[in-house]
C-alpha cells in the first residue's frame, strides 16, 4: 500500500510539473476579424503574419 501511494504521489507530481508546458496561450479573433488578422480576409492592409502572438499589454 506504501509503494503504491509513494507511485500515485510521483505520478500527481509529474502531472502538475508537466501541466503548464501544454498550455498554449495563442489565438487570434476571426469572427470578426480583428485588425492585425484583415489581410487574410481581403481587406487591403498590409500584412501581419504574427497576428497569432500578440499580447493584451500585460508582460510578454
């Protein structure tokens, strides 16, 4: 019983420590289309191929 709780234990430990690195914090408006994503609608701005990483003006 003492092994299996010291394996569940490693096993909740490696999930929290693992956790974050799967978190994808990206994205980006299309509907509508927000101003940095228009020139893949056809609108005539220049482009911004970045338009997936922008932040909302807190640390980057």
């Amino acid at each position: 019983m003492e092994q299996f709780v010291f394996q569940l234990l490693v096993v909740m430990v490696l999930v929290v420590v693992m956790a974050p690195t799967a978190i994808v914090g990206h994205g980006m408006m299309l509907n509508p289309p927000q101003r940095s994503s228009m020139f893949r609608f056809g609108f005539a701005v220049p482009p911004n191929y970045n338009d997936n990483s922008l932040n909302c003006g807190g640390f980057g």
